[in-house]
C-alpha cells in the first residue's frame, strides 16, 4: 500500500472524473494521500474533498510561495487564523520559488520563516517547495537555527551533497515523484546513496506526470510508478519500498 504525500486532488483538473480517478488511485494500492494547500482561493475545495474522504485524503493548510504577492500579508493571516479551526497535518505547501518570479524574495522568505515558526509551535511538519532558491532556503534555515521543527522536502531533485547537508538542520524527509522516471534524472544518482527511511513518495499531481504518461494530466494512481522506479534504483522489491514510504509517511504527517 502506498501514500501519495503530495496530492492536489482537489483541483479542477479531476472535477470531471473524480470518482474514476479515486477507483484507479485504489486499484494501484494508495491507502491515502495528503492534500498540500496552496492560498485562500483553494481552501475551501481542499476541505471540501477532505471532509468528502475521511481517513483517505488528510488536509494541509500553508501559503505557496508563488502565491505571495501585494497581499501576502492577508494570506497569511488566513493561515494563521484558520490553522486550529481542525486537525491539519502540515503547514504547506510553503518555501522559496525564484523560478517563476524574483519580485517578491524578501516576503517570500519572510512567509516562510514564520510559517516554519508556527508550525514547530504547534508541533505539526512542514511541505517545503523549493525552486531555484536553494541558496536563500539555507539562509532560512540558519536563521532558524534553534527551532526544532520536521517536514519533507517536496519534488526532491537536489544532489546527495545537498540531502545530506539539510539533514544537518531539521527532521527532513524527501518527496520522489514523476521526475524521478525522467532520462537522465540527477534524482535518480542521488536516491541510489540516500536512505530509505528518509524517502516519502509523491505525485504533485496534477502536475509532474512520471513517464510514460508524462505529457498528459497525472493522477495519484501514478504515485506506484514513482515507487516502482525507487525500486529498481534501489534494487529492491516494490512491496519493501511501499512499506517503508508508507511508513515514513505516516509518522511524518501523523496518520
Ligand atoms: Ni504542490
């Protein structure tokens, strides 16, 4: 059985064949997934599959760091008031994104410092999203030096020198998904010296379709062919795999 740790299964994307798509996501073995939040404009569809699949899709709630902009300040106010309203399992998805624009760094990285501060306050893990922002992610965390916190490090395609040095500053777990099927992956050299019990696995999808369906729209039932490929990287049986994600992610969010 297998945990899709990184699922937008709320998004419009599966609106049209939900219920086929949830039947797929079973008949690949996933006993459960956890919804990342992304802003306040995607809050209430999240809770809305939440509630709609107890015991089976487990809420996030965080601020994207694509989506700080003008209003970042309202947005996270929303996170901080709406954070104990029920049991979520993680602040995120939250980080540092300086692909898709520089213009808003310094709130970017102030979003996420506090985000990190009320999650190790509550005791909750965090979803980090990291983009080509690897150098300002490692100032965060020395700033943040001394708070203790946990949280996986999603869509993780960084070298085994930079795994192991994060390591060094909070409960880390890494989320390999669809990237990890592509030719040539750097993930793929990485995964092969990292240890299993530091892996989760993930889809992002709608987003980051692994191969061979990379191209059109992915579905969690894909999240076997990410541990299908772990396993062979690994030169490991799927089921052992499946058991130790599964594992670490249900320790990681709680579950
Ligand atoms: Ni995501």
């Amino acid at each position: 059985m297998l945990i899709d740790t990184h699922c937008h299964l709320y998004d419009e994307a599966f609106r049209s064949d939900f219920e086929e798509v949830l039947s797929r996501a079973r008949d690949a073995g996933m006993e459960a997934c956890i919804l990342p939040g992304i802003d306040r404009s995607c809050h209430d569809d999240l809770l809305a599959v939440a509630d709609a699949l107890p015991g089976f899709a487990f809420p996030c709630i965080g601020l994207h760091p694509t989506s700080v902009g003008e209003d970042w300040q309202e947005e996270l106010d929303f996170v901080r008031n709406h954070v104990n309203d029920r049991k979520f399992h993680a602040i995120g998805e939250i980080g540092l994104d300086e692909y898709w624009s520089k213009d808003f760094v310094e709130q970017q990285i102030r979003v996420l410092e506090e985000q990190i501060a009320l999650a190790a306050s509550l005791d909750l893990p965090v979803i980090i999203h990291l983009r080509e922002a690897t150098g300002d992610f490692f100032r965060v965390l020395e700033d943040l030096r001394g708070v203790a916190f946990r949280g996986v490090m999603h869509a993780w395609s960084g070298s085994y020198e930079t795994y192991r040095r994060l390591l060094g500053y909070a409960d880390f777990k890494f989320g390999i998904g669809g990237v990890v099927t592509y030719k040539n992956a750097g993930v793929a050299v990485a995964l092969e010296k990292m240890s299993l019990d530091d892996v989760v696995v993930e889809t992002d999808c709608p987003w980051l379709t692994p191969v061979p369906f990379r191209g059109r729209r992915n579905e969690p039932a894909y999240v076997r062919l990410v541990a299908e490929k772990i396993a062979q990287i690994k030169g490991l049986p799927l089921a052992e795999v499946a058991a130790a994600t599964t594992a670490n992610a249900r320790r990681l969010f709680q579950l």
